[in-house]
C-alpha cells in the first residue's frame, strides 16, 4: 500500500495534475474568502466553506478520473496484480494518496481562520467542524470518483461520470424536499451529502454523520476493490 | 559424531523451512479459464521443477499468455489452481507472488517514471528494505545493461530498452521462478542475441517458463517443452524426447563413394531398412541416399555400423553420415496443425 501510495503521490506531481488542481482550488479559495469573508467584513468561516464545496465537488474529479482508468489503458494494472500486493492496498494506497493532494490544499486554507482570528473572535469548534467535515465529505467524494475511475478506461468519461454523480448526491437534498413527498423524500434527503455536512459547519459532530461519510466511503472502497478485481483480464 | 552434534543436526533440519525440502517450483492442476463459451485454457496440468527452463510453445491464440497469466495470479482461472512453491495462489496469492517475476508481452511501464522511479517503484512493491533497494536496482540494471539508461524517461526509450526495463523489473528481489511472455518479440537481431544471453545467464540461478514464437531460440535455452493447441496441452517433454517420439520417419543421409546403382544394391542387402531413395549427388562420383530406420536409432543396435561395414566392404565408402530428425519446426506445425 506505501509503494502505491507514494507513487501515487509521485504522479500527481509528475503529470501536472496536481500543480493544476492546487493553483485552481487556491486561486477559487482565495476569491471566495476575499470577496465572502474580507470585503464583506464577515467573521464566519461557513461562508467560506458554504461555498467552496460546489468547487471542491466539480475539482475532485479532476484528481480521481485518472486514477484507474490510465493504469488500465497504459496496461500496467498487470504489473500490480503479478507483484505481492492485495487489491485493497493498491485501492487505499490510491485513495490516500488523493486524499493528501486535497489536504495539502486544505492545509494552506488554515490561514483564513487565523486572518479572521486577527480581527475578531472566531468560534473554534466551528472551525474545527468545517475543516473535519469538509476532510469526511471529499473522503467519500474521492471513494465514489475512485470507483468511477475503475469502471472505465476513459479519463473523460470518468471525470464527467463522477461530477454527474456527486452533483446528484449534492441535490437529492432539495429533491427530497421538493420532489418527493413524505417518508420516501425523507429518505433520498438523508441520502443527501448536503443534509450530513451541514451540521458540520455549525459545530456540531453529529455521529450519524461521521457514521454516513465514512460508511459511503468505505461502501465505495470495497466496490472499486470488487470491479478491480472482478476486471482482471487476460 | 558426538551425541551434542547429532542433536544439533536433529534440531537445526527440523528448523528449516518446507520450502527447502520441496523440488517443485511450480504445480498447475486442472487448470481451466473459460471465457464465455471459449475456452482458452483446458484442464492443464504440469509440475516444473526448480531449476528447468521450460519453453511454452503454441501458435497464435493457443492460450499460452491466459496460462501465463494464471500462473502468475494476473487472472483468476475459471476452475483449477496454481501452487508456487507450497504457496496456493487463489488462497495466499501475496506469498505465491513473492516468488514469481513476471515479463508480460507488453511490459507494464508507466511512461512518465524514469527507469529509476520505475524500478524504485517495483522494488518498495516487492517489500525491499530502504538500504536493499538501491544496490538491488544496481544489480538487474548491470545484468541487463540499462545502467547508462537509469535517468531517462520511460516514453522515451526504443521498444528494446522497454523490453529491458521489463526484464529488469521482473528480475528485482531475485525471484526463483520467471515468467516470461515472448520476451524478444519486436527486438532486432542483436538484441534477440543479447536477451537470449541473459537469459543463458539466469538459468543458474532462476527456474524460467518462456513463451515464444522463434522455435530456435526456445530449443537453444530450454530443457522442457510445453505445447499448447486450443488451450490444451499436446505435448510436454525434452526437446531431445520431443524429437525422437515424433520421428515416425526417424532417417539417415548419406553421401556414398559409387554408383547410384551399386549404392542401391548394397543397401538393399541391409536389414532394417524399410525404405530407401538413391540420387546422384552434386559432388561427381558420389551418390546421395535416404535410408529410413525401423524404430529409429536409440532402439536396438545402431544401424549405422551396419550400414557403414556393408558399404566399405563393397568399397562403396561412406563420406557423410547425418541423422535428419523432423526439425522442431516440423514437430511444432505437426502437432498445432
């Protein structure tokens, strides 16, 4: 798993992709902070983090299309699978090694939050909120772009499969208020990404929350792991 | 011996490894892979021994990179299994794995490492510790010449070099057993020559299955051969074995000091000799004959005494005499056909 997890890492670095990515998220961050918190002279960090996930949701494809689908065109998922490592380390070594490209962009944002702390209290757990359920959200965000990678050998289809897919995870929120009515529009809500990071952003830690995101990522961790396995072909 | 020592013996054989007391490299055992209603894999079984170089030989669509692929735990097969050195690839394929290094007909390179990075990378695969890597990445970089190569980029190597680093990355952490799928096609002559060496060299030290297309280079380096015909296996033995149990028409040529006529009057008067052809040969003087041999020439005594006797006592002598057994080539297409 390390070995995959530092080439990974490697590649991102490597291909570009990562420089892009970062200066995109930075560049987006920097304007949404100024102009949502700076300018407006607005002490709360949810605004930041209200809208930055629209960008993060349409950014993390970016980093998750090639994941899969390069290895299976350029052929070398055949070298992993003739060398000593499990399926589920090459699967989590590569979901790590995405999860750290997002952090590192993540790590940089810490400075707002100590920009505001500058000109007025700040509520730390709020912060803290945002950044951990900001961190659970991209988790399952990267697990679903991961096994999207793995379905296909086409880096497009993968990036555009994935955006469709988070957009529409992203808006069963409001389509289960709008919608669909009654105890079925209650349960496409919870199924919602938007109705368990809320909470997130005012503070609280709900476990019902930690519980989805980390059950929809592991949930999608074992499906790439079963198409992986289940594509191995001659 | 002193009582101590024999105990000490006792201890220290009980101690070892099973693997040190098992021979067998590598056991397939009915061995399936089924794809749809194709079956490109049939039932196959076969034990290598440590130390054999074994040639698998098929024509196109055979099955021989599905049975390679099995072997080496890239695919499932559909019913069957694989034990590399006491390890179960479908039950602990990490450990199976351990002992294989793989060449697969297009090496899995990623285009954008450098052949370092690439190696590097195979290496922290294989579980190398941090002070072996490097010098083990020194050692397969010297034994395929690639030394002068470890900072370019992969994209930017010609199909030989490719092939090289392929080689060298199946051969990091020293595996006992290599697999290797037609690893000189699409090479120019010169370095057909030079993996054939190499691949001389490693049969010291490493069991080795070699697919290939060029019968010459499988019958220069192995000492076993597989055939393979519609995912099933035709023929397994020695070249030498292959030779002799395929040599229906097992002949002699010769080339004899006389007349076409006389040549054939004295042979006539030679047992064992069913059939006969009689030229006149290039060289003037000289007559050129075909003698095919009843059960060949490893059984009974050696006909070619007699011959030999019963032509210089009718001064007829005898300046060539060569056994024309079917070339592997023939076998091959004799038994693909």
């Amino acid at each position: 798993m390390r070995a995959v997890y530092i080439k990974e890492l490697r590649a991102y670095f490597t291909s570009m992709i990562g420089y892009i990515y970062l200066s995109v998220f930075l560049l987006i961050s920097g304007y949404i902070f100024s102009t949502g918190n700076l300018m407006s002279q607005n002490g709360d960090i949810k605004t930041y983090f209200a809208s930055i996930f629209s960008i993060v949701i349409f950014l993390v494809p970016i980093l998750t299309m090639r994941l899969f689908s390069e290895e299976r065109k350029l052929r070398t998922l055949q070298l992993l699978f003739s060398m000593p490592v499990s399926i589920g380390g090459i699967v989590v070594g590569k979901f790590l090694a995405t999860l750290s490209v997002f952090c590192m962009g993540l790590a940089v944002t810490l400075l707002y939050p100590l920009i505001l702390a500058w000109f007025g209290p700040v509520e730390g757990m709020v912060v803290l909120g945002n950044y951990f359920g900001m961190i659970l959200l991209v988790s399952a965000c990267i697990a679903i772009g991961l096994f999207i990678s793995a379905l296909t050998e086409n880096q497009i289809i993968a990036a555009v499969l994935s955006y469709s897919v988070l957009l529409a995870l992203w808006l069963l929120d409001s389509a289960g208020q709008d919608i669909v009515k009654g105890l079925p529009g209650k349960f496409v809500s919870y199924l919602s990404l938007n109705t368990h990071y809320r909470e997130f952003t005012y503070g609280i830690f709900n476990p019902a929350g930690i519980v989805f995101f980390l059950t929809l990522t592991a949930l999608f961790l074992v499906f790439s792991i079963m198409v992986i396995d289940g594509r191995k072909t001659a | 011996m002193q009582k101590t020592d024999i105990l000490t013996e006792q201890i220290s054989l009980q101690i070892l490894p099973l693997e040190y007391y098992n021979t067998s490299m590598l056991t397939a055992s009915r061995l399936t892979k089924q794809y749809g209603n194709v079956i490109s894999a049939n039932s196959l079984d076969f034990t290598i021994q440590k130390g054999e170089v074994v040639g698998l030989l098929g024509a196109n669509g055979a099955g021989k990179s599905t049975t390679m692929n099995m072997l080496t735990g890239c695919i499932p097969p559909s019913s069957g299994e694989v034990i590399v050195f006491g390890s179960n690839m479908g039950e602990d394929p990490i450990q199976a794995k351990r002992h294989i290094g793989y060449l697969p007909e297009i090496p899995p390179l990623y285009a954008d490492m450098s052949v370092n990075e690439q190696l590097m990378f195979v290496a922290q695969l294989r579980s190398l510790g941090k002070g072996q890597r490097n010098s083990e990445i020194d050692r397969v970089c010297e034994l395929v010449n690639i030394t002068d190569m470890r900072k370019r980029m992969i994209k930017q190597l010609s199909k030989g070099y490719r092939q090289r680093v392929g080689m060298a990355q199946a051969l990091i952490g020293s595996p006992q057993l290599l697999i290797l799928d037609e690893p000189t096609a699409g090479l120019d002559p010169k370095q057909i020559m030079d993996m054939r060496q190499l691949i001389l060299s490693l049969k010291e030290q490493h069991t080795i299955i070699i697919s290939s297309h060029i019968l010459a280079e499988i019958s220069s380096v192995c000492t076993r051969l597989l055939i393979m015909k519609n995912g099933k296996l035709v023929a397994d033995s020695s070249p030498e074995q292959l030779g002799n149990a395929h040599a229906g028409g097992n002949q002699l040529a010769l080339r004899i000091k006389g007349s076409t006529q006389r040549v054939r009057t004295v042979l006539a008067t030679v047992r064992g000799i069913p059939e006969l052809q009689v030229e006149e040969s290039p060289e003037p003087g000289y007559s050129d004959a075909v003698v095919s041999l009843e059960g060949g020439l490893e059984t009974g005594m050696d006909i070619r005494e007699t011959i030999f006797f019963a032509l210089a006592g009718a001064s007829c002598p005898a300046v060539m005499i060569k056994s024309t057994k079917p070339t592997l080539e023939e076998i091959f297409i004799r038994l693909t056909a």
